[in-house]
C-alpha cells in the first residue's frame, strides 16, 4: 500500500484522486466511490467504511487494524493517513483503490 501522510488542520478537503468526488467532510460523513476501499480511524477497530471486508482476517489481540492493512493490501492501494495535530493523537485512514 502507498501511504501518504497528512497533518490534519481542520482545512483539508479530501477528494479522491482518480475521479474527484470528495469522499469525506469536516463532520466525518464518508460519500462512497468506485475507489474508495477503507476509512477508519486509530481510536477503534470499527471501520467506518469498509468495501473489500479488509479486516475479515484481523487478530485484534495480535495486531492494529492500520498495521494489518499495510501488510495486507499491494501497491494497488493508496492511502491518505491524516494526522490530528499535537495534543491530539488520532489518526484517520481513507484508503482507494487504484483501478486500471
């Protein structure tokens, strides 16, 4: 999976990069593509969208939901990993699939 890491400063606007439809907004509302694949966030297991099932195989004693997933998916993935800024510890994960 290719990531690319974002810090988070309540401006940024996330649309997808193959077709432009903005697939998350400033109060978390997730609006499906045909790439996007994966969103979810550090403070739960609990995906807020999950196209492709990614975590049917997860062992959440042995390993974090993002952490299986860089392992699991191929560079047919990309992934926008924001970043809440110090105080703050969150993590948010959008991840799309490249599509030939």
């Amino acid at each position: 999976m290719i990531e690319t890491e974002l810090t988070d400063d309540g401006e940024i606007k996330i649309h997808c990069p193959f077709c432009g439809r903005r697939t998350h907004n400033e109060v978390g509302d997730i609006s499906e593509c045909e790439h996007l694949y994966y969103v979810g966030i550090s403070e739960t297991n609990d995906p807020m969208f999950d196209r492709g099932d990614a975590l049917s195989d997860l062992d959440p004693d042995d390993d974090w939901p993002f952490d299986h997933l860089k392992n699991k998916l191929s560079d047919q993935f990309l992934c926008f990993s924001l970043h809440t800024p110090a105080p703050g510890t969150m993590h948010f994960y959008l991840i799309y699939e490249i599509k030939p």
